[in-house]
C-alpha cells in the first residue's frame, strides 16, 4: 500500500467535501421536499437544523477521521481497539454503498435526460407523452442500466486518479462549473411571468404547515444531503492537513450546501408557477415536471440542456465520495492496490446498481418488505442507517473519546475555534442524541 493521499488546499478540501454535499439531494429531493412541506417555513427549519446538528456531526467525523488517518472502520478500532465501535464503521460503508447503488440508477436518468434534451425530444410533447416516455425508458430496464453503468465507470475513473490528482483536482473543476450553470438557471428563472409567486412561495414562511412531520423531513433531508453517518466525512476527515481549521471547513460547506438548495429553489420554483405546475408535485418534479416546462419554455432546449447537465454534475461529485468510501476500506483493510480496490468497488456497483434498475420495472420481484429494491435502498439509508450511524458517532465522540483528545483534534491543537468547542461539544453530547432519538421514536410510531 503506497503513501497515503491528503487534499493539498482548503478550496481542495472544501471543493471536494461541497462535491460530496452538494448532489441530487440538493436538485432532485430539496425542492420536492420543500414544496411539499410550505416552502420557506421548511427551509428556515433545515436552515436551523444544518446549523445546530449537521454542522456538529461533520465536525465530529472529521475528528475521527483525521485523528486517526484510516477509512471509516479503522478510525473506530485505533481510537476504541478491542471494542465493538467499528461496526459503526462497517455500518457507514454499507450504508454509503447501497446509496451509491441507487443513486447511480437517479444519475443515469439525468445522462439520459441530457441526450434527450441535446435531440429536441421534450419539444411539441404533451405532459401525458412525457410522462408515457419516462416510463417506457424506466420499465425497459437495460436503457437505465445501461446509463448507470456509464456513470459508475466515470466515477471509477477518477477515483482511481487519486485523492489530489483524482478526487480533489476534479472537484475544482466541476463544483465551479457547476455553480456557474446553477446561477445562470436561476437568472433566467428570474425572468419569467411569474417569478415572484415562485420567489414568495420559497422565501416567504407560512408556519401553519408546519408540523412534527416537517421538522422529520428537514432533519432527514440535512442529512441525506450533507452526506452523514454514512462514513463519507470520516474517510474525507482522514485526508484533510493537520493544520487545517475543521470549523471554517465544516461552516463553508454547509454554507454552500443550504446556498444551492435556495438557488435550486430559485432555478426551479419561478418555472413551475410561470406554467400552472402545482409546486408540490413530489418526486417527479425534476424528471417529469420539468421537462414539459422546458418544451414550452423561450429557449427551452438550451435550459433543458444546462439543467440536465447541472443534475449529473451534483451527482458525479457526491458519487465520488460515497465510491472512495469503500475504496479506501478494501485498499487499506484489505492491502489492495488502488486499481483493485476500484475494480472491486465498480464491479460490485454496477451488480447492484443494475438489481436496482430491473427492481423498477412491471412485475419485478426483486422486492424487500413489499418495496422494490431501488426504494428500499432509499428507504434504508434515508430513513435508519444514516440517522442511526449520526447517532452513534456523536455518542462516540461525545461520551467514549477522550475530551482531551477531542478538543485538541478539532481544535487543531488548540489554534482555532477553541471557544466554539464547549458549544460543540455540549449539542454533540445532549442535544443531537436526544432529537436523533425522537426522529427514530416518530419513525415506529411511538408519537
């Protein structure tokens, strides 16, 4: 196993954590869960939570990371050895790889939408066409796993570069790109018929739709979206310098993670309103939705083209993340070669990648409690694993590491942000372990 890589710069470092944030959580699920929980009340309540729970969580599994330089399973046996706290680790990594397995499937999608968008093929369509050909190419099974497979090999490429020449140089390619193309969307949103009633709708609060299930979506999608206690901040923790200040990272990356969600909204919502599109229309709004809205749009096959791209470039920057993940346990745990640990990991990838894809089509029986395969993957991750694995890993950091430990970690030796460790240190401790629980009690239905 040769020397082990580290991102060589803070915008390395905060390019490649906001890649891994900044994904279809914030394009595809933001604006559905936002239109459907009131717009502007659910943001200032994920606002909220970014900043008093994510933002500490990170925190923490950057701690472990770079205390300790290994993969997310090792972290948890250097720093508790003879314990079972790197099953935590484990848990992380399987959470981590059936998400990349379904979101790959959501990828190829936008690959595609993106060919149908260069054709003109949204042009002269009726929403019920559109609709009727979304599902045609889902039902056909091979189209989708055709175009998750190219994504998964794209992937493959550029972690096999690397951490610096690979993972952190490409992330200041795309993540710049990417915003570029997001703001020029949401100026040409600004400009529609309508962009004030979407604008209103999104930043104006309307609190009596807010309810417990609202402040269960925002937490659910802070964590979704900020990539946590599936493993991803502990392995890239492993790969930030010593010397680096974890507070300006964590803050910058949360801060471009809640600023694109907004744009999104912004993008998307002066569009649906301009058109009559009911701005709560679920899932489908980005794949179904939006395509009519472009076909009926001034420039519409240009914007078609733009957002399209934009999707696959949030999606390829948070694969990233969730595929060196498990690269970095075969490689290390394993005593694989870069290559091979890739190789595995892609190989795998596309196998269930693929069951996810033919898991969507009429009739399949690759099902599990009654959910196809691609939902109950969703389901899993969203809904136990990640908030469990958050759970645990505050538990962790607040009650089995040493404080010593932690605060000298997190404080890089005490050189910055030592009077915002006891405040950290306190939300990680009491508050995030009691507002994970109740999340979980909702969930069985205990309230």
């Amino acid at each position: 196993m040769g020397k082990r890589g580290s991102f060589s710069s803070r915008f390395g470092v905060v390019a490649a954590v906001g890649g891994s944030v900044i994904g279809l959580g914030n394009i595809w699920r933001f604006p559905y869960i936002a239109g459907e929980n009131g717009g502007a009340a659910f943001i200032l309540i994920y606002i909220s939570i970014s900043l008093l729970i994510s933002i500490p969580i990170m925190l923490s599994e950057f701690t472990l990371g770079r205390s300790t330089k290994r993969n997310s399973k090792r972290a948890f046996q250097k720093l508790a050895p003879g314990s079972h706290w790197n099953w935590v680790g484990y848990m992380g990594i399987f959470c981590s790889f059936i998400i990349l397995a379904f979101y790959s499937v959501i990828a190829g999608w936008a690959l595609d939408f993106i060919k149908e968008s260069l054709l003109n093929n949204f042009a002269g369509k009726s929403p019920a066409e559109i609709n009727a050909n979304f599902s045609a190419f889902v039902d056909s099974g091979w189209r989708p796993i055709t175009w998750a497979i190219i994504f998964i090999v794209a992937t493959a490429v550029i972690v096999l570069a690397g951490i610096e020449k690979g993972i952190e140089r490409y992330s200041k390619i795309l993540m710049p790109l990417f915003v570029v193309l997001l703001i020029g969307l949401v100026i040409n949103s600004l400009t529609l018929p309508a962009a004030r009633e979407g604008i209103t709708f999104l930043l104006k609060p309307d609190f009596s739709k807010v309810t417990g299930n609202t402040v269960l979506q925002a937490l659910g999608q802070s964590f979704f979206s900020m990539s946590l206690g599936m493993g991803c901040m502990i392995t890239y923790g492993s790969y930030i310098k010593k010397n680096e200040n974890m507070f300006k990272v964590a803050g910058m990356v949360a801060l471009s993670d809640v600023s694109v969600a907004i744009l999104s909204g912004l993008a998307i919502f002066p569009a649906v309103f301009s058109f009559g599109i009911n701005p709560t229309s679920g899932p489908e709004l980005v794949f179904l939705t939006l395509p009519n809205i472009f076909a009926q749009m001034t420039g519409g096959y240009f914007i078609s083209i733009i957002f399209f791209t934009l999707l696959f470039l949030a999606a390829i920057t948070s694969s990233i993340s969730l595929f060196e993940v498990s690269t970095a346990y075969f490689s290390e745990e394993m005593r694989m070669g870069r290559r091979k640990a890739v190789l595995l990991v892609g190989g795998t990838t596309i196998i269930t990648s693929t069951l996810c894809a033919l898991s969507q089509m009429p009739g399949s029986q690759l099902t599990i409690l009654g959910h196809n395969l691609f939902d109950a993957f969703d389901s899993l991750s969203s809904n136990i694993l990640m908030p469990l694995g958050g759970l645990l890993i505050v538990i962790f950091t607040g009650w089995v590491l040493s404080p010593a430990k932690f605060k000298n970690e997190l404080t890089s030796q005490q050189t910055c942000g030592k009077h915002l460790f006891p405040i950290v240190r306190f939300l990680i401790r009491f508050v995030i372990p009691f507002v994970i629980l109740m999340l979980f009690f909702s969930l069985i239905g205990l309230f």
